[in-house]
C-alpha cells in the first residue's frame, strides 16, 4: 500500500513542500529495485521535498543524508539515540551497531563533512551481491542469539476499540 501511496504522489504536480514519511519501502525489493527507489526518493529531495525513511537496508542508510540511529538493541533494550550525523559521521561511533556495519560499506567512498549528499561518491549504487551477502552474515554472527517470540493469547476487539480504530 505505501508504494502505491508513493506511485500515486509522483504523479501529482510537486510543490517542493511536501514530507514523506516510509517505514521500510525496501522489503520485498530485488537489488535493482532498490536502486531504482533510490533514484526516486533523491529526485524528491531534489525538487526540495523532505523524505524520512526507516530502514535497515545499508544500501538506503549508505546515500542518506542523516542517520538517526536509535538503540543500542531493539525493543525495551532500545529507543535511546545511540548516533546521529552523516553516514561516515555514524559509521564511527564505537557503540552504534547501524555504524559498525555501515563502516565497512563506505570504506574508500568517504567524503568530508559537510558536502552535498548528492555529490557523495556512491550514491544511487547499492550493495554488490557480495558486500549485501557478507553484512548479512555478520549481522547473523553478531546477533548470536535466536529470536524468540513470546506467545500471548490474542484480546479479542471490543466495540469501543473498534471505534477508535475507525476514529484515528
């Protein structure tokens, strides 16, 4: 639903006045559609428009402008801002998990604070086949635990939730 929102937004007349708001548009995507994102989402920036994206996906977190990264875990071991600046900028700070993997991806494709983003040495090319295999790997080794769901019985809906879900 939030690629067909983003779709039907592009074709509209662009004031340069409007705030994207996209909590992970790359899940689901082949390597070349997320270039092709990538391509989309600078061409709204560039016409002056704002774009907030959540996501996990280096290949995104590589071209942004700002990083906000919150953490250090995720969950009730998280929501603490752990890092904050350029990606290189994040990419050194020593307790930021985001920046330590984002290190190795902009190794060689660092540029002094404070130049245009788009002017940045690797924008719009994401991850090779390799370099995404290999964060993956050591985001799996790093992690070394299993993640476990709790399970809890569903509460059923009431009438007054139902409402206030029409509501907002």
């Amino acid at each position: 639903a939030q690629r067909v929102k983003l779709a039907s937004e592009l074709q509209k007349r662009s004031t340069g006045r409007t705030v994207y708001v996209l909590d992970e548009p790359t899940t689901g995507l082949h390597f070349e559609d997320i270039r092709k994102l990538l391509g989309v989402l600078q061409r709204l920036v560039d016409q002056g428009n704002s774009v907030f994206v959540i996501e996990h996906n280096l290949d995104v977190i590589k071209v942004s402008d700002w990083v906000i990264d919150l953490g250090p875990e995720g969950g009730n071991k998280g929501g603490y801002l752990v890092a904050e600046g350029t990606p290189e900028q994040v990419a050194a700070v020593p307790e930021s998990h985001t920046g330590r993997f984002l290190a190795p991806v902009l190794e060689g494709r660092a540029v002094a604070v404070g130049r245009k983003a788009a002017a940045r040495p690797g924008l719009h090319q994401p991850l090779t086949t390799a370099e995404s295999k290999a964060a993956s790997r050591a985001v799996g080794k790093a992690s070394g635990e299993k993640a476990t769901v709790e399970k809890k019985p569903a509460k059923k809906a009431t009438s007054a939730g139902k409402k206030r879900a029409r509501a907002s």
